[in-house]
C-alpha cells in the first residue's frame, strides 16, 4: 500500500496529512503537559483543534482523543475512585451532556470559535472557581455545568476539579476519581453527539493516532517537560493559549462581519 493510500484509509477526505501530523504532534506535547504539570492538556489540545479543524468535527474529535486519555488513568487506579463521588458528578453529567448537545449543534461555526476562544481566556486569566464547605452531593451541580460546557467548548474540567479538591480527598482516590469523572463526561459527549447525528467513522483513524501519541506524550511528559521551572512554564503557557485564543476570537469575528 502507498504512503498515499494509507492516509487516505486513514483521515477524512478534507484533511491534509500536515494538519493530521500537526494534531498528532499537538496530543503528544498536550499530554506531557498534563502528565507533567497537572494542568492545561485539554484546553491547550481543544484551542490547537479549532484552529485546523472544521467546526462540526472540533468537540466531538477532542471529545474521542480525551476519552482515550483518561481512560488509562481511570482503569490504571480503578480501585482508589471514590464511587458516591463519581455517581453523583455522573447524575448531573446526563443532564449535562444533553442539554449541551443540543445547544451545539445550533451555534453556527463562528460563534463556536469565538465561544473557544473567550472559554479559554477565562481559563487562563479568570479566578479560579472556589467552593468551600461543599458536600459530595455538590458534585451533582459540577457534573451538569462541566458537562455542559464541555459539549459546547470541549473543556469543562476546571469545574469538576474545583469541586472535587474541596472535598477531602487523599491523593491517589483524588486523582482516580477525577480521571474517572472525566472519563465519563467525555463518553457522555460521544455518545450525545452520534446520537446527533456526528459521523465518528472518518475520523477513527486520526483519533486512535492521537490517543497513542498522547500515550507517549504521557509517558514522556515528566522527562521533558519536568525539567522546566514551573514559573517559567506557567508564563509560558499563558502566552501560548492567549495568542491561539485571540487566534480564533478574530478568525470567528471576520467571519461574521464577513456576511
């Protein structure tokens, strides 16, 4: 079979093999971020996807590649979930999931990609969400708005994880309850937006490159990256995502003013 062939069985008809090496290289560093400092995989991942990615396909492909992600830390530390926990974030996350889903597939692309990108700029530059005196129940309101906003943006972790850390949890059930919360919301996106029609078959061989790079990218991440002064990191991230959030704050707006 041709190096051409190949790419052909592999991605959908309408995406270059630059742009799939692109995504593909973007999994790998966008994990061993995670795996390294804890924080900014996801948006970082989400931000670099709307840039290349047609609008349709931006939240429901990150959704697949997150999925793989988490799953391997939800089944490595299946044993420390504090199940209560993760059942009451999953009982707003249907309500979530659904609610969400039907309000993105209305929004027109450029409104998604300015929606993206004011996401990412409050991520980056707004308060850190604070609950205080929360009880497990909480996570049902934390299941519903992450969810939510994870449908519409791709990325509603930060909520679910501010109210998880109030809760008390020793490290190992704190970091396997989370992955596996996170694991659910992402398999609630999927299975909403097939249920809405979204065509995953094109995109299968894309996603499973990006969750074995992510892999690496995770296995690598604490090597590479952890090296690096955190301060150093942070600014740097920061400067990152707010250059590709105003990316697509402008390419949303030219867009609309183009009509």
């Amino acid at each position: 079979m041709t190096p051409d062939a190949l790419l052909d069985l592999l991605l959908p008809a309408d995406l270059s093999g630059l742009t799939a090496a692109l995504l593909i290289a973007a999994s790998f560093a966008t994990s061993a971020v995670s795996a390294a400092f804890g924080l900014g995989g996801g948006i970082m991942l989400i931000a670099v996807m709307a840039q290349v990615l047609p609008a349709a396909a931006i939240v429901p492909v990150h959704g697949a590649v997150q999925t793989g992600s988490n799953a391997g830390r939800a089944l490595v530390l299946l044993r420390h979930v504090d199940w209560p926990v993760a059942l009451w974030f999953l009982a707003g996350a249907l309500v979530g999931a659904f609610a969400g889903g039907a309000l993105a597939i209305r929004l027109p692309a450029e409104l998604l990609r300015i929606g993206i990108g004011l996401f990412v700029l409050w991520f980056i530059w707004g308060p850190t969400p604070r609950f205080q005196h929360m009880r497990k129940r909480a996570m049902t309101a934390a299941g519903l708005i992450a969810t939510f906003l994870s449908m519409i943006f791709g990325a509603g972790g930060p909520i679910g994880g501010a109210v998880l850390s109030t809760l008390g949890l020793a490290r190992q059930p704190f970091v396997a309850t989370q992955a596996t919360t996170a694991l659910m919301s992402h398999v609630l996106k999927l299975v909403v937006f097939g249920l809405l029609g979204f065509a995953f078959a094109p995109w299968l061989g894309l996603i499973a490159l990006m969750i074995a790079s992510g892999f690496l990218g995770t296995l690598a991440g604490a090597n590479l990256l952890g090296r690096m002064p955190e301060n150093i990191f942070r600014t740097g991230f920061r400067i990152v995502m707010t250059g590709l959030a105003f990316s697509l704050i402008l390419r949303g707006t030219a867009s609309l003013l183009a009509f």
